[in-house]
C-alpha cells in the first residue's frame, strides 16, 4: 500500500548512507578485532566447519559422527545446512575463519535493512526514513544484543525481503513477485525458530490486511488467488522437507514438552521495557557481577530463565522519541502505519508472557507450543519498532509531524526518573548511575537535533539523523561482553588452530580397521564442547539442545558440557568404567580435572593420565571397544535399561542386546573389519564361522540402512544406542548407508499404517 502523498526516494544515496553506517557499526566485527561470541561460535561455527570440510572433500554434511557418537545434521534445526549465508560460505571456503562467519551474519542484517528501505521506497515514503528505520533494524534492539542467536537473527533479516515481495505481489497481482515472496518467506521458515514463527504469522497478517483495506474485498481476494498460490507452491517446494524431517528428529530428541508455565519462565518482564530509553540499564553489556536486572539475585525471585542480554529493547533514543511523537500526535494510527502498529502492540502483548493474560490465548495458535520463551518475540518486536521510527523521520522530514518535542522531552524525563528509582530501590551497581547518564547524554542530544532540524534541508536533516543514531549504536549496542568477544577466545574452534592439547588428541586417537577411539571433552570451557566437529575427531558428548533422547537418558549426554560438574551418569552409564564407555570406544576422557572430580564412583587409577598441554589432562581407558566386532549371541533389550542399567554380567563381546526380533545364536567366532568410513557410509567386511551378530558402534538412527553384498537387511538398534545387524557365515560385505530421503518416506509410510 502505497502513501497518500509520496515523495521521490533517493535509492542509490540512501543505500550508500546505510552501508555507510553499516560498516561503521559493524566494523570491529568485519576488521577481526572481536567476533561474535557464546552460541555463535561455541555451537554454530563448529557445525560450519564442518559443513565447509565436508562440501569440500566430497563427502555429505548430512551425518556428523563427530558429536554424541552421531547425529543427523540434514534433520538438525540447530545445524548450518539449511542457512542461506552459512551454506554459502561453506561451499565458498574449504576453512572458514571466525571472521568469515561474521561477515555472513552482517551481510544478513545489511540485505535486512536494505528490505526495510525497498519497503519504504515501495510506500511513498522518505528516504531518511528508510535509513533511520533501516539502521534501527540492522543494529538495535534483539538484533544487536542477542546477534549470537544467529537463526533467530537470520529469520529477522528475511522478513522484510518476504514483505517487499509479498506486498509487490498483492499490489501487482504478479505471479513472479509471489514466486520470489513465497522463497523469500521459505528461507525465512528453514530457521525453524520462534521468530520464523512469528514473522510467518505477520506475512499473513498481511495478507488479511490488504484484503480489509480494499474498497471491495472479496474482488481482491480473487485478484491475489493467483500471486498467493505461487507463493505457497514454491515456499512448500522449498521447506516441506526439512521442515519434516525437523519434526520427526524433535520427535525422537531429547526435547521436553513445553508447557504454558514453562513457557511464560522465558517471558519479557515488563522492566525490560524502561530499556527501550536506557539502553544497558540492566548491565547486560558489562561482567555478569553488574547485571542485576529481572531475573538476577539483585532483582529477586521472578520465576524466570532469562540470560541477561534477552530483554534489551534499545533502538537508539532517536528513534524512541520519533515513535512518541507519532504517538502524541495520534499519527501511529494513521492508515499507511496503522498495520505496523497494532503488530507491535500484539507482539509485545506476546513477548510479555505471563504478565498478561493474553499469552493463555496464544497459546492455542498453531506452533506457539513448540517454543519456550516469548520473550524471542523482542527480535520481531525490534523489527516493527524501527519501521515506525522511521516513518515517524519520514513525517518530520515531509512537514507532517508537529514539532516542538516538549511533551516527548517530558515523557523521556519521567522514564529515565522512573529508572533512577529503580536503580535506588534494587540497590543496582554503581555502573547502573553511568549506563543512565549516557542515556540522558543521548536523549539530549537527539532532542536538540529534532529542535534544530527546521533550520536544515530535509536532506541534510536526514544525513544529521542518520549520524546520531549511528553514534548512539555505536555507543550503546557497540560490542559487549554480550556481543563480542576477542577472537582468541574461540581460537581453538578453527580449523588452523596450534593448540597443544588438539595435537595430543590427534596423536593419541586411533583409526584403523577396527577402532575409531572416541574422546570425551568434559569441563575445558564453553568453546571447547564442539572442537570435535572442527577438527574431524569423534566425541561421545557435543554441545546442542536437540539430540537423540535414547542417547542422552542411556549415555547422560547434556546440551552443555563446559564444566566438570556439568557430567551426569544415569544407571546405564553410571561411571566412564562402564559397559556403555566401553561399547562406544571411549578411549578418551580429555577435561582440566582429575576424572575422579567428575565421576565419584570411578575407582583409583582407572583412567591412567597418558598426556597433558597447556592445563589439559588426557586420561585413557584401555578397556575401550573396537568400532566393529561380531557377537555370537544377542538377547533382547531390557525395556527398563535406562533406569536399572545393563545386566550384570553382560559381556557386549559375546551377548549384544537389540530391540525387535532376536537373531538365534551362532557358534563362537568371527571377525570384523572397516573397509571405508565416511559421514554417511560405512563399509565393513566380515568373517564367521556360520555368521553372529556384527555390532558398529555408532549412534543408531532409523535413516541408516544397511546391505550385506546388495542385499537389504534390518539395522537393529544395540545396546539402546548404537547399530548392529545379521550377518550370515563366510565373509560378507556390510555396507551402512546414511538415506534421509528414503528414511523419512519409510517413517511417513509407517506412521500412516499406526494411524
């Protein structure tokens, strides 16, 4: 929907400015004086060199046997394969450097923010409006604090481009513009992340809108009929897949139901809104010693589980004080903003939770259920915030808003005295009197701006606007402890890394016909948990909150292993001097503690010290299995292995437990050996006397098939956790193969025949 009055846009120079102070943003980012840290680099980039290694050899990133002794990349919502940027990236650079990937993340958010200005330009808009709203997306709010959630991120930045396209679409009632709205939107939706959700859900919305606000609805509706199925053919076309396979690994992960309660533990607290003005009130940016905000022990009880950076709204307090102006003139319900508006009301209506009753009726919408913290809803909430800023600039700019600045000038005083209360009531950190005196600084600023912008051009008044708001990000969002780190604290992740430690587990681990040691990497640190993907060695543990739950309740795999203390040893695995430690090969326990620290029931001296770098101990344990072996007997699985263990006396040598039909005993005797291992095929070559039961010890997963000299054959899951099947007497071929496609029909087919 165009504007009632446009105005001529000025692409070329506003996209010049917003790269302009995109770089000056983002700089300390692209120039690798920091990297974007935690999640971003501890787990995604992990999965990015791996992908990368993988394209690059020829091999399928689809199957990782680097982390939890296996696991589905292709069906992994928390994997790179499906990320536009990342995907690109890894089929660009065999090795791609941290400062690689933050080049991908901050292209992302510039294609974001150059949406936001072809929606503006589509609108009739001013150009300084798209660049205020474009650098408000790009730097403010969950965008800029919480940049290392990169799918969340990603699915922001894909929003606006799915707008332009869907709006030029129903505009136009073009076919072509709907094709590129319904990729667009699909590439969205492939982040299979809550603020994918909710964008999807304003997509709609806009739709519906467009239809109410024609003269005659239901001619529109059948004029876009054509546009719109265009868009849902190829979105379908695009996500159906792995959109499926996502749901059919959640459906076997570890993933607990979320509840209502559940959820509304992750809800905004209506505190986080007074950040909207005072940007670091809270103390997110500094050591976590002066965040004192809901929820922190400063605070106090609050029933929430919030990291400290997921509540910060700050836009700039330019912005801030164009959308009261809106506000005060009653232009936020104007007809070309009015659909914005109400977006963020019921966003925010969202984000908030349990604080108000709304969310009891969000929580009937389709897909809500599956996410548990509203308070993601900040990054959507980011997004629409900085569109009606801009439209307020577009406004100021065309002569249509009121100025003066008196009654906003009153209302930021009474917020910043509301948070000077605050501070004095909780007790906050002396660092809290700094954070609010910036915010008074910048206030100030920008209202003195807005009180001088009668005497400039309406181009230089946007350039001056642009600038300001540039200086307060820079000042405010700029890098954190939140949001930067020095790229030495992630060194160890990249593929050329000297480490000393990663020398010795490459020395020590052993890949031959028969054994493919596995370590463990227990308590080095948050960067450490998905070393192994980097640097092509095999871990029994990883770091990821979706993993196979057999996996996790038999092995005690948690979604985080940076300290010792974060090791659980559940009945099945209730020591590393274990059945299970011995059937995954774990020959390797790598952490900065005595093991013995770790786990209390291991006896002295069960795990001898073989090697230690740089403060990292290498303990062994020499009654790790081979990779492979042939068993002569099988018995079935206990249906209560995860709570009372593995029976006493079992020898995994002689007597393999499976689920499903027993294979019958076979004389004693037989061989095994690895012909080919790769991500998703192994080849394996047996020799028995009348055949027995060939065990590989890697993570089960029902996309494995396997064929013995062509011959399909049941995998059957072993031991709870890993892959064995029948094999007959003489020598025999075994061949695994990793079959998503295939897999995913043979699940869909079964699960109909249940129905």
């Amino acid at each position: 929907m165009q504007s009632q009055n446009p105005v001529p846009f000025r692409l070329s120079l506003a996209l010049g400015l917003f790269a302009l102070g995109w770089f000056i943003l983002a700089a300390p980012w692209l120039l690798g004086q920091v990297t974007i840290p935690w999640d971003a680099k501890a787990h995604w980039y992990p999965h990015l060199v791996f992908a990368a290694r993988s394209l690059h050899v020829a091999a399928s990133p689809a199957w990782t046997p680097n982390i939890f002794a296996g696991s589905p990349e292709i069906a992994d919502p928390q994997s790179v394969l499906f990320s536009a940027p990342l995907l690109a990236l890894a089929v660009l650079t065999a090795k791609p450097s941290l400062t690689a990937m933050d080049w991908a993340v901050f292209a992302m958010l510039f294609a974001g923010g150059t949406g936001v200005l072809l929606l503006f330009r589509d609108r009739g808009w001013h150009w300084g409006g798209g660049l205020v709203a474009a650098l408000a997306f790009a730097f403010g709010a969950a965008a800029s604090w919480r940049i290392q959630h990169l799918s969340q991120v990603f699915s922001l930045c894909w929003w606006p481009i799915a707008w332009w396209c869907l709006a030029r679409a129903l505009d136009r009632h073009s076919v072509l513009y709907g094709i590129a709205a319904g990729l667009a939107a699909a590439l969205m939706v492939l982040g299979r992340d809550q603020v994918a959700l909710l964008c999807a859900y304003l997509l709609a919305a806009t739709v519906l809108a467009h239809w109410v606000a024609a003269e005659r609805p239901w001619v529109k509706v059948g004029a876009t009929l054509g546009p719109l199925t265009a868009a849902t053919l190829a979105g379908a076309l695009v996500v159906a897949v792995p959109v499926l396979m996502s749901a059919l690994w959640g459906a076997e992960s570890n993933r607990i139901v979320i509840d209502e309660i559940g959820a509304g533990r992750g809800s905004l607290h209506p505190a986080h809104l007074l950040t909207w003005i005072v940007g670091n009130l809270y103390g997110a940016a500094g050591p976590l010693a002066e965040h004192w905000g809901p929820p922190s022990p400063t605070w106090g009880e609050t029933g929430l589980f919030l990291a400290r950076n997921m509540g910060n709204l700050y836009a700039g307090a330019l912005p801030l004080i164009l959308v009261l102006g809106l506000l005060r003139s009653g232009a936020l319900l104007d007809r070309d903003i009015r659909f914005v508006t109400v977006a963020l009301v019921v966003t925010l209506l969202y984000a908030l939770g349990w604080y108000t009753p709304a969310f009891s009726l969000f929580w009937h919408l389709p897909g809500v259920d599956l996410f548990r913290r509203p308070a993601d809803a900040a990054f959507v909430i980011g997004g629409l915030f900085a569109i009606l800023a801009g439209y307020g600039a577009h406004r100021l700019l065309t002569g249509t808003l009121r100025t003066g600045w008196r009654v906003e000038a009153l209302v930021a005083a009474a917020l910043v005295t509301l948070a000077s209360a605050l501070i004095v009531s909780k007790g906050a950190p002396p660092a809290a009197w700094t954070n609010l005196a910036i915010a008074a600084g910048t206030i100030a600023l920008s209202l003195l701006v807005l009180g001088l912008g009668r005497r400039l051009t309406a181009a230089g008044l946007a350039i001056l606007l642009a600038a300001v708001l540039v200086a307060d990000l820079r000042l405010t969002n700029g890098p954190s402890e939140s949001t930067a780190l020095p790229p030495a604290s992630y060194a160890v992740l990249e593929p050329g890394s000297t480490d000393p430690a990663l020398a010795l587990i490459r020395s020590l681990t052993v890949r031959d016909a028969t054994r493919r040691d596995r370590v463990e990497l227990i308590g080095l640190g948050y960067e450490w948990q998905n070393a192994a993907m980097s640097h092509d060695f095999e871990d029994v543990l990883g770091f990821n909150p979706v993993r196979s739950a057999a996996f996790a309740n038999l092995v005690g795999a948690e979604d985080i292993a940076a300290l010792p203390g974060q090791r659980r040893f559940p009945p099945a695995f209730p020591s590393y001097r274990s059945e299970l430690a011995d059937i995954l090969g774990l020959r390797f326990v790598v952490t900065r503690v005595p093991p013995g620290d770790i786990d209390r029931r291991l006896p002295a001296d069960a795990l001898p010290l073989v090697a230690e770098a740089g403060g990292v101990r290498i303990h062994e344990n020499t009654r790790a299995l081979p990779r492979v072996w042939v068993a002569p007997t099988a018995m079935e699985t206990p249906p209560d292995l995860a709570v009372a263990g593995f029976p006493s006396g079992l020898d995994p040598r002689r007597t393999v437990l499976v689920e499903g039909p027993v294979p019958p005993v076979r004389q004693a005797g037989g061989t095994a050996r690895i012909l080919a291992y790769g991500n998703t095929g192994v080849t394996v070559e047996t020799t028995t006397a009348d055949g027995g039961i060939l065990v590989l010890a890697d993570a089960w997963h029902p996309w494995w098939s396997a064929r013995i000299d062509g011959r399909d054959v049941p995998v059957h899951r072993a031991f709870g956790v890993v892959r064995a099947v029948e094999v007959p007497g003489g020598t025999a071929t075994v061949t695994f193969t990793f079959e998503p496609l295939r897999g995913l029909l043979r699940q869909i087919q079964a699960g109909s025949r249940r129905s």
